[in-house]
C-alpha cells in the first residue's frame, strides 16, 4: 500500500524539480496511464505520472522518491499493450513516463544511432528519411512504441536485424539512487566506440538492464542495417494444420547455416484474417471457428492455414541464390502457393515491416471480438524441431478449444530456438470470456512448463507466475536477481515487481 501522506509530498518535491505541468495525478490521468486491455483496470492503476525532459530530471526524480519511499515505474512510451501498456505491477506506483525524451544521435557512415527511450519507430524513420540516410530499421508487428523499450523488453522485428536486444550497443543508465553510468565502451568519458563495441572492459551490463527493474535506460545505442542493394523473398502459403511440422523442418537448417538471417514467423489464418475483418462477420456462434467458417475466411481472403514470408538481404547475387536455395528446399514439398517477392535499390519503397518501415495495422487485431477488445500473449520458447512445434500445437491448440477461445498463434524461428506466440484475443466487455482468459493463461503457462518450455516476457499480471517457472535449484536466478536488486535498490522505489523482481521491502508483496 502507498502511504498517501508520503505521495503528496513527494509530488510536492517532484513539482518544484520538474515542473508542475509535467506531474499529473488527477483520476483523468491515473485513467490514461492503466492498462486499457485488463479485465479490471483499477487492479493496476498508477497513483501518479511523471514526465522528465532530461537525464538531469530522471536523477533528481529518483533521490525525491528515495527521500519519500515512494516507488516509481518507468516506461518509455507505454505502448506495449497485451503486456500491460503504461501500467505498473504494483497499484498506486508513479509511473516515470520518458516519452518527452527524445533526442536522436546517427552515425550514418557506421550504420548506428542513440535513441532517448521517447524515440518511437516512426519518429526515428522519419529522421532517417528526412536526413536522407541510407538505413534501415527493424520493426515489431505493431511500431507505434519505443525503439529502446522494444529492444529492452527483446522485441522482434521482421529483417535481419530483428533481434533487437542482440543489436545494442552501450547504454545510459540513471540507477536508483540517481547515479549515472555508461556501459561498455561508454564507460570511457569521450569513447568513439561507444556504439561500435558491445565489450568494453570487465562485465557487461547492456543486457542485465534489459527486462529488469535495476535502472532507468536514459540512452540506448543499437545497430542498424545499412540499405540493401536488394530484397527478395518468398511467401508461402501452407493448406493444413499439420504443415507446421515439415516447414519448420525444412527452414530450420537454413536458418541454422545462416542462409536465412531473419526470423520467419509462421502465422496461422487468424493472424491474417484478424486484421482484415471481424469474426461477427462470418458467425454467431461463440464456439471456437469451425472448419466450414475457417475455410470461407481463407477462401475470402485467399490465406493458407499457415503462411510464412522469408526475406534474404543484400546484392543481387547474394539474394538471388540464397533464394534460390530456399526454392530448392520446399522443391515437391505440398506447398499450397508460393510467391517470390523481389525489391531493388531505385523501385518505389517496399512499404512493410520486411523493409522497415513501420506500421500500426496490427493492432486491429484488438477488434476481432468487438466491444473493448484486447489481447494477451504467451510466447514459449522450444526446440527448432518440426515434431515439437506439431505437439506444442496440439496441445495449446486443445486448450484455445477448451476455454472456447479461437486460435491465434505464430512460430518465430530463432537461430537456434522456436518461439510459439499465442495471442489470445478477447472482448473485455464479455465477463465470462474475461475469466476464461485468465484461467486459460495460468493452463498454458502450466503446459509449457510441463514441457520445459519457458515465456520470454510477459504482462505485468503474470510476471511472478512466470518468474516462478524459471525453478532450477530452488529459483536460484530470482534469489540472485534479488541480491542484485537489493544492492542497487535498497530503498525498493524503482519498479518493484518487474520480471518477478522484488526488493527486500516489498518481497511479501510478491511471490
């Protein structure tokens, strides 16, 4: 519980150090900054927002919150929605919203930039077009978020740059004791590498700020993909369910030997159909989708069960045979359709994530149900193997099908793993749907543990669930991120809660 004596006065002093028009605590405010896809916004709901401008101001906010015990919950842009959006784990925390920052720093001639975590996708493509800088982002699905918040939290983008976590390159980070330090080769006052080699000297720290709540990222350098000189591809269209199993037997070696060099993500109907229209459409049975349904959808909208769409980078000779190779492999294989797709350096801009350039369309998906709709995902973590993916779609297929649910899911392939996204699409204006959802994440959640299979990240109503499947030696990795948090944190204000993280103060409070 937050002492409301202890707020009021810390927002006194947040006041006069940042400005008052950029604290806002009215019930209006506290409204804007929940989680607008929970089933109950208020289990979650801010006491108050902050806006900092500065780096400056992210330092003095966090020794006012010290002062005062009053915990803070950074976000960059609060956009991450079916994760929680703006909202914080612990209810009444003051949400520190970096939006305002937003400071761009590009080094063309090395292909790298330094973002403020308020730089959203479209904010850092317009600078790039608008400076005419031959460079190309990756973007997630959805780009209307933060570019450091998204390769904090190790979104994914659709080129082959799509590993976002893996492409930064040094930080700046206040602690929250409102220290300032620079990772890597930041660590040296004026380095020309700051941004060009991960190492520096001594441990590396870029990745412990990711997904953790032991600083606040004021700067974050990431790499970027030169222009190709091409771009060329296939779409494939895949007719039944049992398809999976040889696709990913067939791209996972080329992916493996580094031919294919993004992450294709194999989408099941309702990933396409979601988007383009709206289940009252085809039925009012709130039944899972029949097959008769399923197939006057894929017929309307000309989509396979499942479709992947694989992308190659580089000159022509370089795209042209590892195209070619991609051909081979699918050669007599029972491919519904396959459409090659080819761009060049001079044509009219490509204009989808697969060029970089980024889009918000996805997030129609949201309406599939109608009323308020929403999304939750759960994205397991597997082995690149085509009898994995046929299991864990069986039984997670099964489990969409016991809670009355229809089936959204993708299968991302890593270099060496296979991510499952399920996405669960609900109208949070049905209760009954509303629990169904609930129960049906806490049964996919047990599933994959089952299997050894863990989620990479996760709303902020499940982070301690989560937190708690990552159980080797008695949860060892929470027991030693806690002895981290408690060195850094003493005072428990930065985000308790986060990733399961909780400081010494707070620790009843969690799992």
């Amino acid at each position: 519980m937050i002492d409301p004596a202890r707020l009021a006065a810390a927002l006194r002093e947040f006041r006069a150090a940042i400005g008052a028009d950029n604290v806002f605590d009215d019930d209006a405010d506290r409204i804007a900054y929940s989680d607008h896809f929970a089933p109950d916004e208020t289990r979650h709901r801010p006491g108050a927002a902050l806006a900092p401008a500065t780096v400056d101001d992210v330092q003095a906010v966090l020794r006012i919150a010290n002062r005062h015990g009053v915990p803070l919950w950074p976000i960059s842009r609060g956009k991450n929605f079916g994760y929680g959006g703006a909202a914080p784990v612990v209810k009444g925390s003051v949400v520190l919203d970096l939006s305002r920052m937003k400071r761009i720093e590009v080094d063309a001639e090395n292909g790298t930039v330094l973002v403020e975590p308020g730089v959203g996708f479209f904010d850092l493509y317009d600078y790039l077009q608008a400076h005419k800088i031959p460079l190309w982002l990756s973007v997630p699905g959805n780009s209307w978020g933060s570019v450091a918040g998204n390769a904090l939290d190790r979104g994914v983008g659709y080129t082959s740059y799509g590993d976002h976590a893996a492409r930064i390159c040094g930080l700046e980070v206040v602690l929250p004791d409102g220290a300032l330090v620079r990772t890597g080769m930041g660590a040296m006052a004026g380095s020309p590498t700051w941004q060009l080699y991960r190492g520096g000297f001594g441990p590396g720290w870029d990745a412990m700020f990711c997904q953790s709540n032991f600083g606040v990222v004021t700067k974050l350098g990431l790499w970027l993909m030169p222009e190709p000189e091409t771009v060329a591809g296939i779409d494939f269209e895949f007719d039944q369910p049992d398809d999976l199993g040889w696709a990913v037997d067939t791209l996972a070696p080329l992916r493996r030997a580094g031919i294919i060099q993004q992450a294709p993500s194999m989408g099941n109907w309702l990933r396409s159909a979601a988007v383009m229209t709206r289940r009252e459409h085809w039925t009012s049975d709130p039944a899972p989708m029949n097959d008769a349904v399923i197939s006057a959808i894929r017929k309307q909208f000309n989509i396979g069960w499942w479709s992947v769409q694989v992308r190659f980078y580089g000159p022509a000779e370089l795209t042209e045979a590892s195209m070619a190779i991609l051909a081979r492999a699918f050669d007599k294989k029972p491919v519904l359709a396959m459409k090659p797709v080819r761009w060049k350096q001079g044509d009219p801009p490509e204009g989808s994530p697969f060029s970089g350039v980024p889009v918000s369309f996805p997030l129609a998906n949201a309406n599939w149900h109608g009323g308020r709709g929403g999304h939750i995902g759960y994205s397991p973590v597997l082995p690149p193997r085509g009898d994995l993916a046929m299991a864990q779609f069986r039984r997670t297929h099964a489990l969409y099908e016991k809670f009355a649910m229809d089936y959204h899911a993708s299968f991302a392939m890593g270099e060496r793993s296979l991510t499952n996204v399920n996405q669960v699409l609900f109208d949070r204006d049905n209760p009954a749907m509303m629990q169904r959802v609930d129960q049906m994440f806490r049964a996919l959640v047990a599933d994959a543990h089952a299997h050894g299979y863990g989620e990479y990240r996760t709303h902020i109503e499940y982070m301690d669930l989560v937190a708690g499947t990552y159980d080797f030696n008695g949860g060892a990795l929470r027991h030693l991120n806690q002895k981290v948090k408690d060195a850094l944190d003493p005072g428990g204000i930065l985000a308790p809660g986060k990733s399961g993280i909780w400081p010494a103060r707070w620790r009843e409070h969690g799992a």
